[in-house]
C-alpha cells in the first residue's frame, strides 16, 4: 500500500511539474522576444508609453473584491444545497446550473440596460457586482461539501454549534484545497476579463489591463517587441501566483493520496 501512495504521489508530481513547465513556454517566448532590439529598454518604454500603473491598479482592485465576494456567496450557497434540506433545493440548484449554457454574448446587452438604470455604466460597481457570484465556483464547493460526514454535523451540534459556526469552524477548514481552487479559477477569470470591462467601462481611468492592452495593441501594431514586454509584464502576475500556488496544490493532490 505505501509503494502505491508513493508511486500515485510521485506520479501526481510529475504531471504537475510536467504541466507547469507547457505554461511556461509562452511565456519564455514572449520574455525572449521583448528582449530583442532594445533589451529591458522594452519593459520602460511599453510601460511609459500608456498609463499601465493606473490598469495594474484597478485589474487588482477589480479581482480582490471579486475573488472575495465570489468566496462569500458560494460558500454559503453551496453550503445550503449540500446541507439544508428544504422544498425545491434540487431544481433550483439545477436552474443555477442552467445558467452555464447560456453564452455571455446573449446576456450583455440586457445586464448593460439593467446596470444603466442603476447608474452603475463606468463604476467600480459595474465592474465587481455581477460577478460576485460565480455558478461553477457553487457547483465545486457543492460537490465537496457533500463529501464531508454528516457525522461532524452531528456531533457539532451535541457540542453547541450553530450552522454558520459548523460552516466555519468545521467545512472551511476541511475544503482547503478546493477553495484555492476556486480562488485560483475565479483570479484567472477575472484577471483576463476583457468584454466585459470594455463594455461597461469607457473612461481610461477605470480601465483594466486586459482593455488597457488592447488598447497599447491597436496604437503599437507595428513595434512588435513593445507588444511582447507589456504582454509579459501583463502575464506575470499569474505565473508568480502559478508558482507560489503550486506548493499547496501537490501538497492537497499528496493528502488526497494518501486518503485513498
């Protein structure tokens, strides 16, 4: 049984070692490309050419609150379809589902009148507030949080223990891996959005970076190693979380492991 843990263990390694390495290659590409004719003159010039501070600053202050608000809502609504019982839980969790199919072209234009009569168009409001409740984020929680004993329950309510203290003192700490998972998707997501932003936003200032590159794009077709040093330097970010994350995600893949 240990030479099979070991064996799984090391094999999960690999995998995730062997799939970082695949994202990296672009990523070296675009570094070697933007070093050619100018070297890290690049990286200040593309910089200096449009306000790419201003973007960093507002993609950040965009994907925290929405990252946070998207932990908020799942977390409680998936804690309330895996354990509360009550009359129609099923079929609303399924129309929560149903809303997946629906392509985010199709719903643009009414969320854009609805945000208009709210007086939200070009606001940080319009930028975080729908998006502060993610469907597939509810579904993973969901999924897990079924998998957890209702035994804990049990004896944490022979102890005293409220649900929303159940919730924090017992399911959090055990969905760890999940929640960075989660984490993980809706940082990327929100990192890349690019529709969106551009839709809702049209003053510089609350651009985002994704809207902000495109922009660099169309005034700097020409001067392709510009393009691939803001391309880099917009990629970073990710591929320091990628890096810093990793850890924690072959330590949570080890334990899951083990467990089986």
């Amino acid at each position: 049984m240990t030479a099979r843990i070991l064996a799984l263990n090391t094999t999960k390694h690999f995998f995730l070692i062997l799939g970082g390495i695949v994202m990296l290659l672009p990523f070296l590409w675009m570094v070697n490309t933007s070093l050619q004719q100018g070297g890290f003159g690049n990286y200040v010039e593309a910089w200096t050419k449009v306000p790419f501070g201003r973007y960093f600053l507002n993609t950040l202050i965009v994907t925290v609150l929405t990252v946070c608000g998207v932990l908020i809502t799942s977390c409680l609504a998936a804690y309330s379809f895996a354990t509360m019982k009550y009359r129609g839980r099923d079929m609303l969790f399924l129309l929560f589902l149903s809303t997946m199919m629906v392509p985010q072209p199709v719903y643009l234009a009414p969320s854009y009148v609805i945000l208009s009569k709210l007086g939200w168009i070009n606001t940080y409001l319009a930028l975080i507030i729908p998006w502060t409740a993610n469907v597939f984020s509810i579904f993973l929680l969901r999924q897990h949080f079924r998998t957890i004993p209702i035994s804990l329950y049990e004896a944490a309510v022979l102890d005293g223990c409220s649900r929303l203290k159940y919730l924090w003192k017992v399911v959090l700490p055990l969905s760890k891996s999940v929640i960075i998972t989660v984490l993980l998707f809706n940082i990327i997501g929100s990192w890349n959005s690019f529709m969106w932003p551009l839709v809702v936003t049209h003053s510089e200032n609350l651009r985002v970076l994704q809207v902000g590159l495109s922009y660099f794009n169309q005034e700097q077709s020409s001067n392709f190693h510009l393009l691939m040093a803001a391309s880099t330097f917009s990629t970073m970010p990710l591929i320091i979380l990628f890096i810093a994350a990793q850890k924690r995600i072959v330590a949570s893949y080890s334990r899951s492991g083990i467990k089986d």
